[in-house]
C-alpha cells in the first residue's frame, strides 16, 4: 500500500470488521469518517477522544499539527481539555532539543487551553524523527451527542473560513522560491499567514449555542473528501453548490502553478455545520469576523452532488492512495 489514507474498503473490511469487543460506555466508536469516539461517564457528560500522530521535521510544526487534531474535537461539538503524549525520539537525539520539543508543546497546548495530562517518552533506533503520538480528550453533553449526525431534508451545509487553507500554507512555505517567480509575493505571504487561522474552535463554539445537527473539520482529502464523510456520517444525500464554496485567490493562484485540485487540497481550519438554522448561524459567525457561507443542503435522496452552473457532477469516494501532494515522492 501507498502512504496516506487506506481506502474505505480495506478499512471497513480489514480493520473495522476485526473490532468485535463493545461496552456500553462507549457511545459512539470506530466508525468510517468518524475522528472521535465519544464515551458516557455519567448521566448527562460524556469525553470525546481522538488521537493522530506528529512527525517533527521542524518545530513549528508542533503547534501547527496540533490545531488540526484539537479542530477533531471541536468538529465532535466538544471542549478540548487534556492531551496525553506518548514521543518516540531517535537514538542520537540531544537533550536539548528534547527539551525544545517539551516546551514547544507545552506552548501550543497553553494557546488552545490544554493541559498535558501524560505520557510516555522513549528512546528507539527505529526513528530518525521525533513522533509525538497525541491523544487529545475533551468533554461534552451527552444529551447533544445522541442526536449528533442526525440529519433531516432541507437542512443547511454551512462552510466556515475557506477550502484548502492548511494545504496553501504547507505549498507556500514549501514551493516559496518557486511561487515567487510566477506570483507577487503578497499572495504567497498570505498564503503561509493561513496559519495563523488554522482553530475552528470558536466556530464550533458558536455552532453549539445556535444548534447544529452535526459538524465535520476538513482535513485530508480537501472539501470533496469532508462533503463525502459528513454525508456518509449522517447517512444522509447533500446538494452543494461548488460556486458557494469559499475559496481565497491565494488557495486558486498556489494551486494553478503547482497542479492541485483546490477542492482536494488539505483543509483544516475549515468546519461544515449541517444546521436548521443556517442564517442565524452565519449572524452569530460575523458578529466575530468569521467568514462563513451555506454552500448547500441535506437531501432525502442519497447522492452527493456537487452543482456547478448548469453541470452536475456526483462527488466520488474518497481516492484509496491519497496522499498529500507534498509529500509525493515526485514532487
């Protein structure tokens, strides 16, 4: 198999067939586009987990890398609390820079509200990067959870921020010098700026109080790849409107010269809200100068349709060999 995500197929037949064990405190599991589980504690709270590894290339991206997993809570509706860290460090690491990384961490966790609860750090010839392997818990009304992804006919897809943003920023810092040749270099320095908006807590924040049927963070795969999991989470058919998704010229012009479908390019710092109250939603979203757009809705049939003026087009499952494209060993 290719590096990046393994198909639905071959997780659904080869990985979830095999998880046989329940228990009753386990509400929600392991599920296809599902990023956490939810466990009941007691009557009315439950903790929503979700866990994903960091591999260091440089420090910066700790912070970064975080976010993206933190934002899988905040799509669960949750409130992120702790994180457990279990580091994997290579052989000849100095302990310099594992202090480094110690306060890195502790940095990123102090911006997003997060205490490092644990952990477990090792020493292995396996590696020849640090591996942070994160487990991020957050906690959350059980009474909200039962009825998350629970769609009905006519409710708003909403977008908020823009497609493709974490993916612009990973291109713009990466292909910089050669960007700069063909582009001003106002648009590749907005480009990397993205990062800086790359949470959706607040969103999900305000999602909960105005009321959302489900949510979903756009991650690997783009916006196709999140349109096609919250449609499959909620079992559900959506119509969407590919000139309704917000896209900023940076994300079109980076992508244009690089040779990347925007629409697939990664995507986290954006969340889709399926909500029934989509225009309050995007009022309460403007009072903080969050963009956000209903860029379609939930229907009784269960296609996945994308409209492009007169085109119509059926979005289709995610690719089985993905992989982000600066990451492939052609680039």
């Amino acid at each position: 198999m290719r590096p990046g995500k393994i198909s639905e197929s071959v997780l659904k037949r080869s990985v979830l067939k095999q998880i046989k064990t329940k228990r009753t405190e386990v509400v929600r599991g392991a599920e296809v586009g599902e990023d956490c589980a939810f466990f009941s504690l007691h009557e009315t709270e439950g903790m929503l987990i979700t866990t994903a590894p960091i591999i260091v290339d440089e420090f910066e991206t700790i912070a970064f890398s975080l976010t993206a997993i933190v934002n899988n809570i905040a799509a669960g509706g949750g409130e992120p609390v702790a994180v457990v860290v279990s580091t994997i460090l290579p052989d000849k690491i100095l302990e310099s820079v594992v202090q480094r990384l110690s306060g890195e961490m502790e940095r990123a966790c102090h911006n997003l509200g997060l205490q490092i609860a644990g952990g477990n750090t090792e020493i292995s010839k396996a590696v020849n990067k640090p591996i942070l392997n994160i487990t991020v818990l957050g906690k959350k009304d059980k009474n909200q959870h039962l009825n998350f992804h629970k769609y009905e006919n006519g409710m708003d897809i909403l977008l908020t921020k823009w497609a493709g943003m974490a993916g612009t920023t990973v291109l713009a810092k990466k292909e910089q010098k050669k960007l700069e040749e063909r582009l001003p270099r106002y648009i590749v320095e907005n480009g990397i700026s993205l990062e800086k908006e790359i949470s959706v807590l607040t969103e999900s924040r305000i999602a909960m109080e105005v009321g959302v049927a489900g949510m979903h963070d756009v991650s690997r795969g783009g916006i196709f790849s999140a349109l096609w999991e919250l449609a499959e989470k909620g079992n559900a058919g959506i119509e969407v409107d590919l000139k309704k998704i917000p896209i900023r010229q940076e994300t079109i012009e980076i992508c244009e010269i690089l040779g990347v479908n925007p629409y697939e390019l990664y995507g986290a710092g954006a969340l889709l809200v399926v909500t029934d109250k989509g225009n309050q939603l995007l009022h309460e979203l403007e009072k903080l100068q969050i963009p956000a757009a209903i860029i379609g809705k939930i229907t009784e049939e269960k296609g996945k349709v994308v409209l492009n003026g007169e085109e119509t087009r059926y979005l289709d499952r995610p690719k089985n060999d993905f992989i982000e494209p600066w990451l492939r060993e052609d680039k």
